[in-house]
C-alpha cells in the first residue's frame, strides 16, 4: 500500500481530446472522472494531459463540480519521479469546465462530466466537446445532457 503522499496507481481516466488543437474551438476534449474526489481523480488526468500538452503546471476548476475536498496541490506521479500540481478553484468558473495550464503557457479546457451521469450520455458529451468544430462551451454541453430525456422516460416506464 502506497505510504502518505504517494500517488496511487489508478485505472485510466475516461477522457477524449481532439485529435488536433484549435485556438478557436472552447474546448479541447471531455473527462468523465469517475467519482467528486477531485483528490483521487485529478493525479490520473493532470498525466493523462501530461502526455498529450507536456508537463501541466496548475489546474483551475469550479467548486461546485466537486466535493468539499478540494485540495490546492496533488501529487501526480510521472516518468521523471512525483511532482506536485498546484488546483486553484474557483465559485465563478462556468459549470463543468476544467482549464489545465503548462508552463509554457499552453491549456487544455475540458468539459468535465459529472461522475453520476450514465454512460451514453456521458459518452455524447465527450464527443461532442472533443468534435472539430465544435463551438459549444460546457455549461451548454452539460445542459444538453441533463435536459435529454431518460432511456426509461423515452419507453414511458416511469
């Protein structure tokens, strides 16, 4: 078992970029994290960015996407050893984006999925966030999910 302070190893993190990066599009891809413990989800998506834009310096993100745990450093293990990423969170930060930042300056915005949200809607959204052209932000990604009816709604069993 991992001592304290020691990064655990954890399953992949449900996340879908763009294949290419657009100064244009709000949105670089979608996380779906699988619980609010910002704590236990961030170390696996901050490396999942690493790979993708370089190591990632500082995380910004909504309070209300989260638990109370919301920690202003994780621990994120990497190639060259554990380094700590600084999370700054923010009440006016629109619902459902995550911004990661690299130190030269780069970012990565994600709409972040609630962790509660089934798996097709969870999948759409991603997609969609993560489509060249797209052009929505993630408060009207995450409205369009919630508003969607339920599969159960949709077959009048409820």
């Amino acid at each position: 078992m991992p001592g304290p302070g020691t990064p655990q190893q954890q399953a992949a993190p449900r996340l879908l970029l763009r294949p290419e990066h657009s100064p244009v599009a709000p949105l670089d891809g979608g996380w779906w994290p699988r619980s609010d413990d910002p704590a236990a989800e961030l170390p696996g998506l901050i490396a999942a960015l690493d790979e993708r834009y370089g190591p990632i310096t500082r995380v910004m993100a909504g309070t209300a996407d989260w638990n109370d745990g919301t920690p202003r450093r994780v621990r994120v293990a990497g190639p060259a050893g554990s380094r700590v990423v600084k999370v700054g969170w923010f009440a006016t930060m629109p619902a459902g984006l995550l911004t990661a930042l690299t130190a030269s300056g780069q970012r990565a915005d994600l709409v972040t999925v609630p962790f509660r949200t089934n798996e097709q809607a969870a999948s759409a959204a991603m997609r969609q966030a993560a489509q060249a052209g797209n052009r929505d932000h993630a408060p009207e990604i995450l409205a369009a999910i919630t508003a969607a009816p339920s599969p159960v709604a949709l077959l009048g069993l409820n």
